[in-house]
C-alpha cells in the first residue's frame, strides 16, 4: 500500500474535553487590571459581556473543561480535522523533513475560528442570551459567530470595519447568508460610532472602534453579550482541540514532532496547536521545538514590550500584561488582516516569557512566496496568516536539505485563501511590498503605552 | 455515544477502478457522428485533441477501468470525501426522512471537478503533451484543470469567457496561483477569437467561442491537447468515484436510498453520483429512485428535444444524440453558471430514454431558499449548482412529512458557494428572478437544430 497522505480520526476520537495549560505552567499568568484602580479585575467586572461559563473557564485553574454534548455535535460537521503528510511539497522541496499540517480549513467557514465560536454561542444560548455582538476586520471571525449563532438560533450582530465592508463584500455576504447582521463600522448605532462620525464622516473604521460599538450595544442589552474571537483563555482553551487531533494523528503515523510551528495574531490558532504538545513536552514526554510566526510589520513577540496594555485602541478593557506594540499602534495593511493586532495572548505571553516558545518575525512576500509553492504542490491554497507559519516551514525543510537532518515538521494550516484570493493576485503581479516596521515607528508607538 | 453525522472512509478505501455502464445497458448509447458524412466517428478523429488514453476510455466496452497509482496519489489530497447525515436539516425541516449528501466540497477547488481534472492531467503528461488548453465559464472547471496541471508539470492555458473574466477574478486569480495562464475570450490569439472581435470588439464571448479557441490553439500546437470538464463518456466515468465511495459509505451507516437526487448541466455530477447505484439497481440489488434536477431555465431533459446536436454553439464538434435544446440557445443568466448548457450527456441522455431515472425543473428562488435553509442548518453554504437538487430534496423531505415516509434520500453536494457569495446577496435582498423558459424561446431554440 502506498504511503499515507492523510490521517483521519474516527468521529469517536473527536475529544470530549479541553485543555488548559494553567495548572501546569511553573508559575500562573499575572492577572487582567482594572484600569482605574490597577486591581485585579473580578468575575462581576465581565458579567455584562460574557456569560457566566465563559468567566469561569476564563479563570479556572481545573486541567481540563469538558466539552458539552452540544457542542461536539456541531463540531462533528467538520471535526476531527484532517492532518496531512505534505509528500508533495518535500518532493518540490529537495528535504529529507518529514513536513505534516493540520487543516482547519476544512471548516463552513474555512478556518479555525468555528472552534471557540460555537461553544461560545453554546453557553450564552444556554444561559438566556438572545443575541450576540461582535466586531470583525476582514470577517473570519465574523464569519465563524455568524454560522455559530445559526446553530444556536442566537441573533448575531457584526460590526466590520468599514473599509473591509466595502472592499471585500463576500464575507459579509457570508455572514448575512448564516443570517446575521452586519453594520459598518463606525456606524450610527453607537455612541461611539456617531462620535467618530461627528469628527470624521468618512471614517474608514479600525478594529478598535468596532470593538467598542459592539461591547457598548452588548452592555445596553440584558439579554445580549460579547463575543471575542481571541486573545483571551476561555478562546485559546477551546482551540485546543486542535492540538489534541494532532496529538492522536501523530500517534497513528507513528512519528513524533521535533518542531511545532504557527503563525500568530492574537494567538488563538498558535495556542490551540501549541499546548497540548506544550503539555508532552512539559511532562518530559516529548521535547520538540515550538516556534510562533508574526508579520515583521506586526511584530509583538519579536519586538513589542512585555507590559501591561489596553486590548483595545480606544482603551476600554482591562489591563492585559502582554507583548505589545502599544494600543494605539495601526499596522500597515498587510494582507494578513488576522495578524494584524497590536497584543499577543497574555497566556502566550506569559509562556514566551517563562522561554516555553521562541518567536521569529518574517515579511509577507516571503510568506507568500510559501503560499504559492505549498499551493501548487499541496493544492490547497492557504490564508495570508497561515502563509507566514509556511514560510518558518520552507526555510526549516532547506536548512534540512543542506544539513541532511530529518525533521518531522508540524504546522497549523488554519485556513484557506478563498476570499483573500486579491492578495495572492498582487503578489502574482509584483505588487505586493513587505511592511517591515522600522524603528521610528516602533518607537512612537510604544511611547502610547499606559 | 452519540448517532453519526459523518462517514468518513480510510485511504485504504479510495476505490482503485472507474465503473463503466455502458455494458450493463440493455443498449448501447448511439455514436457520434461527423457532422459532414454523417457516419460514425473513430478514434484518429479525436486524436488531435485528445490522448491515446482518454480516446480509448471514451469508446471501451469494459465494465471497470483501473485508475493509475499516481491519479490515486493526488486523489489522496481530498478522497475520500465525506458522506454526512443532514441530522440538522432533518430536525429543521421536521421530516422522518432520512438525508444523506455526499460532500464534493473538500477538493482543492471546491468541487467535483478535480475527480476528472487530474486524470486528464495525468494521461496526457503520460504521453508527454506539455500544455492542456481548455474553455471555463464561471471558472469551476478551468481552476480544477489548473491545479491537476500543477500537479503533473503541465502547462495550462484556460480561456474565460470575457463577461466573467471581468466580472468574477476570484477564479482567475485562483487559476493564477496554481501557475495557469488565463485569457479572456474571445482573445486576439486564435482565428475564431479575432474573427468575433472584427465583428463586435466589445464581446462578452460565450461558452462556444471559448471552446472554438481552447481547441483551435490545440489542434495547432502538436505538443499540446484539449480537456472538457463535463458532457464526454470518459469525464463521466472519472466522476464515478463519486458513487462507489458513496456506496460503501451507505454500507457504513447500514441504510440503503430509496431516492437519489443530483443536479445536471452537462451530467458529470450526476452521473458520477448515480451510475454506481444504478449498476446495482439494475442488477437487482437495490431499487432507488433515481432523480436529475436542471435549472427552469435551461430544461434540456424535461422540455429538450431527443436528438443529433453540436456540443459547441459554433458547430465545431461531432454531432451528439443528446437531449438539446439547440446548439444557439443562450440561457439566461442565472446564477448556476454550471448548469447553463444547452446539451446533455448524451451517455445520460440515452439512459433517460431508456427509463432509467427521471428528471425534474426548477426555478432558482426555490433554489436558493433551500440553500440558505441547508447553510443555516448544516453550515456549508451550497453552491448555485447543488441547491438544485437540495431544492427536490426538500420539496420530498416535506412530503415525507405529510405522509409519515422514513424514506433515506442522497445527494451530491458538489460543491461550495465560497466564489458565488454575490449570488447569494441577490437572493437575500430580494434582487433574484426565476427565469423559466418560454415556449417562444424553446420553440426558436429548437429550430435551430441542424
């Protein structure tokens, strides 16, 4: 028989908790500020955004959430997810590496955003909540709430920021297709969004006013909440069933990784990947390498200060100690649009301190320079964000091929490039620049720090 | 544990053979004719377009062909493709009925296509043609060819009909990424393409002049052949792996279809779905209902003539025994780009004849609505092409309903509605009409018959 291309878990193997890497680190991860007092935020403080569930699996010190019943029946539409032995790209590549990727694209949405949208739809239908507010750039993630809330017969409300809402309609047709509704943002709904409109008719929108129109909106709504689609525990904890899959797909191609990578934003793709082998390695089970993967035009980890920081631009949330380029930081408009917030994960950071990681930064022609090779030779066409994990991957595989090291490689494709197919088209023609952030720029934007 | 949603077959059960039907018929199908003597056509007519290989699967009198181990390899990438149990629809709709889809949507281009894309790759890199030309519409069919080129090293030159090549980029830009060259049509390269612009500069181009360039650049180029994504024998037979794997999967679940529904346009969907089941149908072994779903607007089986018809508008091709409705008709736009042929198989059309399935027409607002049904439910947002059969296999779920039937329904879910969001849009804010053909038109069409 020839030799396998796919693992494939049965849908019994699907796993029926979460992990959370807490419990297990040498020390616990400081905790969220009130950002008037400088005190540790309480349960209370997060009750009129999030559910009480979800504030508790933010906090828990338990090793593992059980997933509940619910849930794992909508994650059977597309979980397990397949983990792939790139044969054909170490073919193109010249490696002796062993390269393998686990695809979350295989999703409704075509990411690994559903992982953590569902069980967060799950829990506020559980609790009474009618509807949910969201913010989204490019609209991954509002695409993941949107088929989510669907599931869950939950309203859905999006704000995308509205120079995406313009530019790049499919996903808010998407979004509106599962049955949600979506705004531009900054819109007229909000005091924050009529505030910014009063300065600037035209105002094309950030992330940040997004988020804050659509944490005011759940605020003022009883019946409504908030729904973030990363950066925080409970999100990172639910996309842990990504690196548990992996887990048991490694087992059954009877290999074991010697290096883990994964491209980074808010770090719920990387986390969800990452800990569970964190947790091998941890216990002296195994002892790859792990190595996260962020835009050199965002480069929180690489370059950013370890401190505390608001997780919004308009400076509305806790205090989150973190890597960061400084809330008010905007980075250039590289197409990675999931990489390109100014934080990373406070667990991550917290991790990255504790030197449980490592971190490298690389532009994005390089990036989709692995995008098109992997395409051609794997046929699947990944995301802008996972194309910066790909390219930490080629250059490993050529190091391998001079060196003669076989390496089994392991990476998170988290997503594919239906609707970012604009970018690969610049690239195509020559028209894609790298956005490396210089140091003046680094400079001005740390200097916004609390 | 919990009943199955999906049924997932190992790599080890990818089938190793294509079904061939054509000798399990009671007749066999009427040849092609050369449209000048009206005889029977041989094989060396269709050599300067078509590999040795392919030439002779399209004319064999064998029940099964094997497929070659390096078809399987790239098959690999993505079969055995998911069978699921609409569990959720089910529960939506309210139906005993049990449904089933076969799920085409996890290939590289998000549809069935590849299943014959790559063979026709592979057969002609085997006899060392170096450059496969081909006609796409919308662009399904010219993305699969482009990534089975990628995968066997063979250049791959697609002309796009204008009207889309402007209009829709994403599918260009994805034939782009797997290395293809794309050209809208008609294009300055070929006699045919400037013959059309001479005369009108401002073409949109069509289906037919597209295939008039793909094969003229072809014929002249003798390192160089012409694919055909649907409407042939062999393309038929490719797409039957769909079937057998569909088959074992019903074994899985321990369940036998009492209706098998699929949408047609040139057939290789359905034919692919339904010949296996068909075989065992006719062999007594079963007894489904077998149904093809076309688009109101272009009713080729339902209200098409019987009869010797040109594939291509410009009466390039042999004469085919087809259920047409005229080589010149040129449906309306609807959004079912796929199913917009004014032919059909003329393999399925002879089985029609013989009794063997039947055929129903519907109107694409129904359509539609069952696809925002299925997404909501389901979580795959269908494309334009498969909500045709979604569409009957509602209108029989709710019957089933009324009645009290258990009755076990499958379809094929060829593909997903990532590039045919806009599509869609003009659903949900009501900008869609029905487009049922005329009896003016259909009697005009028809009289275009040579």
């Amino acid at each position: 028989m020839a030799a396998r291309t796919k693992y494939v878990l049965d849908e019994a193997d699907l796993p029926d908790r979460w992990y959370n890497i807490v419990p297990d680190l040498p020390e616990p991860p400081p905790p969220p500020l009130h950002p008037g007092t400088r005190e540790p935020i309480g349960p209370e403080d997060l009750a009129p955004l999030f559910p009480r569930a979800l504030i508790a699996q933010e906090v828990t010190g338990e090793s593992y959430v059980e997933i509940p019943e619910e849930v794992r029946e909508v994650y059977r539409l597309w979980r397990p997810s397949p983990l792939y032995r790139a044969r054909r790209l170490e073919k193109a590549l010249g490696t002796p590496a062993r390269l393998y990727y686990k695809y979350e694209g295989v999703s409704p949405v075509g990411s690994h955003k559903p992982n953590t949208a569902v069980p967060q739809a799950f829990y506020n239908a559980a609790e009474g909540v009618t509807r949910l507010t969201t913010e989204t750039g490019a609209g991954q993630w509002g695409s993941a709430l949107a088929f989510a809330c669907a599931q869950f017969g939950l309203d859905c409300e999006v704000w995308q920021v509205r120079a995406s809402y313009d530019q790049k309609p499919y996903r808010k047709l998407m979004m509106e297709t599962f049955g949600a509704t979506v705004h531009p943002s900054p819109s007229e709904l909000t005091a924050s969004g009529r505030a910014i409109l009063a300065a600037d008719p035209r105002s094309p929108g950030s992330l940040g006013i997004a988020i804050s129109e659509a944490v005011e909106q759940a605020a003022a709504d009883p019946s409504a909440r908030y729904a973030l689609g990363s950066v925080l525990n409970h999100v990172l904890l639910h996309q842990t069933v990504i690196g548990e899959e992996a887990l048991r797909q490694f087992a059954l191609a009877g290999d074991t990784p010697d290096l883990i990578v994964g491209c980074t934003g808010g770090g719920s793709n990387f986390g969800g990947l990452a800990f569970p082998f964190l947790r091998e390695k941890l216990a002296g089970r195994m002892n790859p390498v792990i190595r996260a993967v962020e835009p050199a035009a965002c480069p929180s980890l690489t370059r950013g200060t370890y401190a505390y920081d608001f997780g919004d631009t308009a400076g509305l949330t806790p205090l989150l100690k973190m890597h960061t380029l400084g809330h008010e930081f905007v980075p250039d408009p590289i197409h990675a649009g999931g990489l390109r917030y100014h934080g990373m994960s406070p667990l991550l950071s917290h991790i990255f301190e504790l030197g449980l990681f490592e971190a490298v930064a690389i532009g994005q022609r390089e990036c989709f320079a692995a995008g098109v090779r992997f395409a051609r030779a794997e046929g699947i066409i990944p995301a802008p964000e996972p194309t910066h994990a790909l390219a930490a991957c080629v250059r490993e595989a050529l190091r391998c091929k001079e060196t003669g090291e076989e390496k089994a490689i392991l990476t998170a494709l988290c997503g594919h490039a239906h609707l970012d197919l604009p970018a690969y088209g610049a690239y195509l023609v020559g028209e894609m620049t790298d956005h490396d952030l210089s140091e003046e720029a680094l400079t001005a934007a740390l200097a916004t720090l609390p």
